[in-house]
C-alpha cells in the first residue's frame, strides 16, 4: 500500500483540480516553451519575470505547480500564492504575509515562516556573513533589519527574543519596545531604532527575506501568482495600484538590491480584453486620477505596457490530439496503480473534441474510472457544464482589502 500513496494523492488532487506534486511528478508537462523560459528566469539574475496565460481550465495552475517543483529541486525557496478576497495585488503588506506564509523549502516541502528559513542557518558560514556585513553596513534604507539580524546571531537560544524577531519578519508590525529590550538585554546598540509602519518597508521585506533565504544557503525566492486575473475584481484605483505591483513583482522595476527572488504570475486570456477594452483601463486610470494621483498613473500605465508586451505573456499552448491521448492514458496508469483497478473502461469515449480544456480532460477521465470502479456493469454518461470566468468588480474585495 505504501507504494500506492503517491499515485493515490496525484488521483485526489487531480479529482478535485488541484494539482500537487506527486500529480506534477507523475504527469508532466508539454509547455517546453514555458519551461524554457521559467529555467532562463532561474539562471539569469537579470531575467524578468512574466505571464502564464490560458483561458479557464487549459492547465495554467498545472504549470505553475511544475515550475515549484522546478524551482525547488534547484535549491529555490517557493511561495505559490492565490489571489482572492483575502489577498490581492492592491495590498502589498498582506501579500507579503501571505507569500511568507505559502514558503516552502527545498527537501522540507513546508515552510511557512522565516523561523523554518534560519532554522540550521551556519552563522559562521560564508553565505551568511555576506547578509551580516551588508546589513551592517545599512545600505536597505532601515536600521531595524540589521538591528534585527544582529539580534538574531547574538540571542539566537533566547526563544521570546527570537519570536519577536520571527514575527518582524514574518510581516507583523515590529514591537519595537520589545526588539530594544532585547537588544539591550545582549548588549546591542539601539540608538536611531525607530518602528517602521507595515506600509514604509513593505517592498524592502521582500528584499530582506530574499536575503535571509540566500544568506541561509539557498538559490533564492521565487513567487509564483496564481488567479492574477483576480485584479479585474476590484475598483480602477485599486487596479491601477495592482498593476503597478503587479509589473514591480515581475522585474518590471527592481524590487531587490541582490539577485534571486523571480516572480511568474497566471492570468486568464480574456482579461486584458476586459480590462483594456471594455473597461479601457489605459483611457480611464488618467482621466480619472492622473490630477490627484500622478506618481500612480504613470506607473500603472508603464506596468500596463511591460504587462501586454508580447515578450512578457508565454500562452499555453493547446495540447495535440496525441498529446491529449498520452494524458488520458498517463491518467489511468496513474489510476490503475493506485486502487488495483483493471484497464479503466473506455466505452464513455473521451474524443477530446467535446472537451473544452486539458482540466475537464482529466477530471473526466477521474471520473469515469471511479464510476467505473465503483458501479462496475453500468453504463457510464457523463457531462459537463462550462463555467465562464467571472471577472466582474466585487465590492467585496475592496472591503478586504481596506481592512
């Protein structure tokens, strides 16, 4: 039975369309190109990020769980983050908390704060005395990093000045009474501290959490988007906001003063034409704010071109009608090694021309097996029913984001 649990987990994930990584190991991909391109983000410290883009269900979370898996393997920290009411764009600081949260590790899968990041960190190693020296030397633009770095290396054992210190870094606001106090406690210098706000050092967490991860020995921070079409979802003030985080979270603009944290983001195909075209974004976002807001304006419209531009947006490309029969065969190998079943049943033909996409491919052919195992001697029908994306503005998401 052991040897079935990794087939079993990739049928459940499959079933429900969530790909994990036994479903990624075991099936694949055919985006040579994006992968390509994803391992050309690796290597290259310069290389820009960019957009996976497909219509709803053509396997854009698929490949983004092949590039964590890609990512991982070479020595990369990995947060995958779904945007939603929860987490949006338009809020760095909780999006920030949100990628902390969703960080795993290579050869540790889980992560989930900066605490699992230093955990067998090597104070004396190379790497790590880099990250010392740089932050000593106050080139990120606030003492309290270094401060905090410096905390870390001289009260690592001392568990309540470490949990200040994780949850500082984790994206809480910094109790900096606490921080002194400890600080004091294994005689550091707290002279100049002062208590950032969340907002003021929202993008240099990013840049410090990327190098604690390499300064722990790692490759670096990469961030994978998924549902960045969830940007249609709110007002145009705060989608001009999000385009502008957006592009900075791609490598539009520099987010990091060391190389390593790349960012690829999935989008659905119809949403610039909602967002350029019937909404008219690049029209709308000056005439409506470039008076009150025109540091935003301007760079909203730069994110929106480095956005569209065809050298950002990689397209996911149809699957031939043999590669769609390689997946279903794939899919019930998978299927028959994890329940002991025979030969899945083909009489419910899956031509593949019925089909709208790659997930109602393999979700039908999951469920077929499971009928067919189930209710063995039945007749097996299936159908399914299209859902469109829904890209309408939710004033519930602005609500969440306001909070």
């Amino acid at each position: 039975m052991t040897g079935a649990i990794a087939p079993l987990k990739a049928i459940e994930s499959l079933r429900c369309g969530v790909p994990n990584a036994d479903a990624v190991r075991i099936l694949g991909t055919n985006q040579a190109d994006i992968v390509r391109r994803f391992e050309a983000t690796l290597v290259g410290d310069d290389a820009p990020g960019f957009l996976v883009q497909g219509g709803f269900g053509s396997g854009k979370s698929h490949v983004l769980a092949c590039q964590r898996e890609a990512a991982l393997s070479r020595g990369f920290a990995v947060s995958v983050i779904a945007l939603g009411k929860d987490v949006t764009l338009g809020d760095i600081p909780k999006f920030f908390c949100a990628a902390i949260r969703e960080l795993a590790l290579p050869g540790r899968r889980v992560g989930g704060g900066c605490a699992e990041i230093v955990d067998e960190i090597d104070t004396d190693a190379q790497a790590f005395r880099n990250l010392a020296a740089a932050y000593e030397m106050d080139d990120f633009g606030h003492k309290i990093f270094g401060a905090t770095i410096r905390l870390f290396e001289r009260s690592r054992d001392v568990s309540e000045a470490m949990a200040e210190v994780f949850q500082f870094w984790d994206g809480l606001p910094c109790r900096m009474g606490a921080i002194r106090q400890y600080m004091r406690h294994a005689g550091l210098e707290t002279a100049g501290l002062v208590a950032p706000s969340n907002a003021a050092i929202a993008w240099q967490r990013f840049d410090f959490v990327n190098n604690l991860i390499i300064g722990a020995g790692y490759s670096g921070w990469v961030l994978l988007i998924d549902e960045a079409e969830m940007i249609a979802k709110v007002s145009r003030l705060a989608r001009a906001k999000s385009y502008a985080n957006l592009a900075r979270l791609l490598g539009a603009s520099t987010i990091q003063s060391s190389p390593g944290v790349r960012g690829v983001a999935a989008i659905t195909d119809d949403l610039w034409i909602e967002l350029l075209g019937a909404r008219a974004d690049q029209q709308a976002i000056p005439a409506q704010f470039g008076a009150r807001h025109p540091t935003l304006v301007s760079e909203a419209l730069s994110a929106l071109d480095f956005l569209t531009s065809t050298q950002v947006t990689m397209p996911i490309r149809a699957a031939s009608p043999e590669e769609r029969a390689h997946l279903v065969s794939r899919v019930r190998a998978v299927y028959r090694i994890a329940y002991g079943a025979d030969e899945a049943r083909a009489d419910a033909a899956l031509d593949g021309g019925a089909l709208r996409n790659t997930r109602e491919l393999v979700k039908r052919t999951v469920a077929q097996a499971d009928l067919a195992r189930l209710y063995p001697g039945h007749a097996i029908q299936l159908t399914a029913e299209h859902v469109a994306s829904d890209l309408a503005e939710d004033d519930d998401y602005e609500s969440m984001e306001a909070s």
